[in-house]
C-alpha cells in the first residue's frame, strides 16, 4: 500500500489525531482540529501539557512522555481535554511510539467519552478503506504503522499481499514469516472459518456487509476477538481481491465484562447485589417450582462501625459471605441486598432442607466466635417457602424479611448486650496508663464526692463512670494508643472521638445508659475550650467536672508511655495552673484539701 493511501488514512480518519513531539505539537488531521477547536496554524504555539487539565496530568505522567515505553505497545489514558474554546471534554486517549523527521514522537489519538461505542469503530474502520493519491511522504507511513489497526489486502485465492507492521505485532509473525505464503484463514479460529469463508462470499457479490466480529489466532495458538470490516478492490474495472481493516477489541471484551460483573455483584463481598437479586427472584416467580428465601441480617454492625471502625465491620460482612457460600448449596444464588442484610434464594427446597441448611449455617458462626471472641458474629434469621407462581413480585421477599425482623425484635437486646460485655473485655486489655487506673478513680472520686455533698443515689453511677469513662477508646487505633511520643495533630482529633463513640456504645447498653451523657462530655474545660461540644462552666455536669480533676491527677502521677510520672507536689501545682481554665476552680481547691489529708 502507497504512502498516499497512508497519508489519506490519517487525514480524513474520523479518529482526531495529533503527533506530539518534545511536548509540542507537531501536525495534526481534520477530526482533531475539530474535536479540539484549534487551526492547525496554531499547532506549533502550543504545549501537550496545556492542553489537559491539570488535575489530569497526575494521571498519565510520567508514563505517557517516556517516549521508550511505547516503543512496542499503546497505552491507553482517560483524561481532560481543554478546547479553544476553554471547554472541557472528557477522552481516552491512545498514545503510540513512531519517528517524526528521524526523531522519537508519540501519536496520540482521541476518542470522546460521550461517543466512544461501536458505531464510532465502525466510522473509523469504514474511513480507513478510502484511499486517494497526495504527495508522497513516508512520515505517514510511520503513522499508519503506529495505529492499533491492522490494514491488510488480500487476494482472489486468499493470500495475504499487503500488511503493515501492527499486524505483525499482533499476530506474532516476523516480516520474514510474511514473504512466505500466508492465507488469511492461517490466522481465524477454527470455529470462525466458515462464517468468514461465508461472509468473504457476500462480499465477492457486491454485498456491503460493515463490521463483523471474529475471534481471530495468533501463531503461538492463542485467540483474541476482533471486529474486521471488508470490502472488494478493484482497478482497470478487474476484481484482484479484498481489503481489510481489523482492530482487536480484547481490551474493550475485558472492560466489558468487568462492567457487566460490577453491574451484578457487590464489590465488598463478591455476593451478588440486590439490583440482580431481584431480577432473578422475578425470573424464578413465572415457574411453579418451590422457592424458598433466607434473610440474614447482622446484629449491631452500626455499633460495631462507630466504634471499632469500618474496617471491623467491612471484616465481618467478608466472614458471613465466606460462611454463606460454604454452607449453602453451589446453585443457591447468595447475595447482600442491604448494609448489613443479606439473601439467599433457593429452588427445589422443602421446608425440612432449609431449616437444615440454616442450622448448619448457625453451626458455623458458633463456630467462628469461638476463635474470635473480640468482634462475634450475631445474625438474626427468617425465611419463607413459596410456589413461584402464586406470589406477586418481592413477596416472597417481604414475607422472609418480616420473619426475620420478628426474630431479630425477640433476641437483639440480648446480641447488643454480648456486643458491649466484649467492648468492656477490650476496654480492660487497654488500660494502657498503668494497672488498676479505673480502681484508684473509683475510689479518689468517692472520696471527694463526700467532701461537696454528691448526691448518694448517683454514687454508684459516678462509680460506673469512672470505670467506664474511656470505653470508646476501644475504637481508637492501637497505634494511636500506645504511641510512644505525643501525638500529631491529625492523632489527636482521631483520639477526641472516643468521647462519641463511648457516648454511642453506653447508649446501646442499658446497664450504661445513665453515664452515655458524661461519658460524651468528660472531656469539656471549664473555659468552653474542651471537646466535643465546647461548653463551659457549670453547664458541664458535675461528675464530668469532678472526673477530670481525678483523671488528670491520677494520669500525672502515674507512667504514661511517652513521659515518666509527676511527683506528688508537682501534680497538684499543675491542678492549681489549670484551675479555671480546664478545671472547676472551687472543685481543685476542694481536691487538694481532700487529698492533702
């Protein structure tokens, strides 16, 4: 093929096209200066860079300007472009090696976002097989070869007579290879020959045929797919044979069965999702077979993420889906409808079966807990047997999710509770100052209660409050916790919230309830500068007030893991310095005469 037909390609391609060099841009076709705005006269003004958006270049740099790294492959990038005009269009962009003027460049062609479908590949491909005479310059040869299309000529007998260098590439096959006689079915799949043999046919006879799909051989056997679109050649008014456009479309098979699978699935746990739940209950319910629904739903996995973190909760929706398909049968279709409820829909099932099929499922989270005892596994269950075609759409569904919630109402207090007993148990194994802090609070609070009068009836709760003040610690990071050395301002603020996230485990637990309002607000100051709502003064309750003399006191006198402890004197110098300002002034004078004694 001429270098006239290579020139023509890459100028009415419907593809924009530019060549880029030392970040310049060196020419460009028709579809660019469209897609763009820009004269090709205003070409050598302008910078690549420039052209994306900024946010953009982190993206595609450095790789897309290492001129090396394309020197056997595209690589393909989805950014910004700004137009003339300062708009900004949304491509994916194909950046190629070649030589311009006997220097490294890169080709990059653009597609829009908004249009990048089938439709455009059959323009380009359609364009590609229009040839026209214009001056001969090889540089347009170097182009065509750096296009992930193949451009090929065939015979009346089949014989490849013309390739150029992608085919090459793509097919595995040296030039040498080439020269020998090589007939395009050498390279179609086996299951493919007779519809390409039938399709070279319609095409001998004058039919128009466009795109067509194949799944195309490579030498070393392996198969790829690819769209092909064919069309007669004819000169003195004689027949010689075929040309032919081909562009492999594995990347795109790829990205759309991707696409199709995140359609379908939930990223977190691999089930399927609730969209293709209910596409398939739906589909099931025209049958008259027996379908059976198991609503699964986790008990206090909101507690769980307020306290200990996402991360604990996302491991247990990992561990239930882990469970779910081990015990359930390989043709039951297990899915996760909500944020902490999933489903499992089955066919061909008796009433007997499925309590079996739940019992082995309840088995196995007992099981688990057993070896996990700091975050267990609490699921409530229902389940509902039907005929598909006697219920209306999703009443299967609401049936089996009302059992469920029936027995989650029956046993949820119980599950929170055992949440919450483990929180303690986790609490207790950080008590990271020193051993028996909670122990000497109790009783150094007790014994300044009894100097203001505290009324007795709330004894036993500032007793409880001083065990449990720092219970949302438990969802603080270890490697916040036992930092040795102060910690970042960015440490700090995530310290901070285990005033809420105590205030939200208390609140979950009935024998804590009547302290979740300290346990929030034992870290305020007097002067409004505390955390986490900044009051002051006595709108701070008084077991707040009284706590945060004891706490500090006991925290300066013991070890932490940053700094050794303050001597007696010292510490209650520092009361006196912050008396007023993080502390009730007349309750520090009124601790240290209680503890001067």
């Amino acid at each position: 093929m001429t270098s006239e037909v290579y020139q023509q390609i890459f100028n009415i391609s419907a593809v924009a096209m530019v060549i880029i060099q030392n970040d310049s841009l060196q020419t460009a076709n028709k579809a660019f200066t469209e897609l763009s705005g820009y004269n090709l006269t205003d070409l050598p003004e302008l910078s690549f860079r420039n052209l994306i958006v900024p946010a953009d270049l982190l993206n595609i740099i450095p790789e897309a300007f290492e001129l090396s790294s394309f020197e056997s492959y595209q690589k393909v990038y989805s950014f910004r472009l700004i137009t003339h005009t300062h708009n900004v269009i949304d491509v994916r962009g194909i950046f190629s090696f070649l030589e311009w003027n006997h220097q490294p460049a890169e080709l990059l062609q653009l597609f829009n976002s908004a249009t990048l479908d089938s439709n455009l590949y059959e323009t380009s491909l359609n364009i590609k097989n229009t040839a026209a005479c214009r001056e001969n310059d090889v540089k347009y040869e170097e182009v065509a070869d750096s296009l992930p299309e193949v451009i090929f000529e065939m015979n009346n007998q089949g014989k490849i007579t013309f390739t150029d260098q992608t085919a090459y590439r793509l097919f595995g096959v040296s030039e040498a290879e080439y020269q020998q006689e090589i007939n395009v079915f050498d390279y179609v799949a086996p299951v493919e020959q007779k519809k390409m043999a039938e399709h070279i046919e319609r095409i001998l006879t004058g039919e128009e045929l466009g795109i067509s799909k194949y799944l195309l051989r490579k030498k070393d056997g392996s198969t790829f797919p690819a769209i092909i679109h064919m069309s007669r050649v004819i000169r003195d008014q004689k027949f010689i044979g075929l040309r032919g456009v081909l562009l492999d479309i594995s990347e795109h098979k790829q990205a759309e069965t991707q696409l199709n699978y995140l359609i379908q699935h939930d990223t977190l746990t691999g089930l399927y999702n609730r969209a293709y739940f209910e596409t398939e209950l739906n589909k099931r319910q025209q049958s008259k077979t027996l379908l059976g629904i198991i609503i699964l739903d986790v008990d206090g996995l909101k507690l769980i993420n307020d306290t200990l973190g996402h991360s604990h909760g996302d491991k247990l929706l990992k561990a239930i889906a882990e469970h779910m398909s081990i015990n359930f049968r390989e043709g039951d279709l297990l899915a996760r409808v909500g944020g902490d409820e999933f489903a499992i829909l089955l066919n061909d099932i008796d009433e007997y079966r499925i309590n079996q099929l739940i019992g082995q499922f309840n088995s196995a989270i007992f099981e688990y807990n057993q070896t996990h005892t700091r975050v267990p596994l609490n699921i409530s269950c229902g389940y509902v047997l039907g005929v598909g075609n006697n219920l209306s759409p999703g009443s299967l569904f609401n049936e089996a999710d009302n059992n469920m919630r029936k027995e989650k109402l029956f046993h949820s207090q119980s599950n929170r509770s055992a949440i919450v007993q483990t929180l303690k148990k986790a609490l207790e194994a950080r008590d990271f100052i020193t051993e028996g802090h909670a122990d000497r609070l109790q009783k150094l609070v007790l014994k300044l209660t009894t100097s203001i009068g505290f009324p007795d009836n709330l004894k036993n709760d500032l007793r409880l409050f001083a065990q449990f003040h720092d219970l949302g610690k438990v969802g603080i990071p270890d490697r916040i916790l036992f930092k040795d050395g102060p910690l970042s301002k960015k440490e700090v603020l995530e310290m901070q919230r285990h005033s809420e996230i105590g205030y939200r485990i208390a609140q979950s637990a009935s024998e804590l309830a009547p302290i979740a309002e300290w346990i929030l607000h034992h870290h305020e100051w007097w002067n409004g500068n505390g955390y986490p709502l900044g009051i002051k003064g006595e709108k701070i309750p008084l077991a707040c007030r009284l706590l945060a003399i004891v706490d500090a006191f006991d925290a300066m006198t013991n070890d932490r893991p940053y700094r050794h402890s303050l001597s007696f004197s010292e510490a209650l110098a520092e009361l006196k310095k912050f008396a007023g300002t993080q502390f009730d002034p007349e309750l520090v004078n009124t601790f240290i005469e209680v503890i001067s004694n």
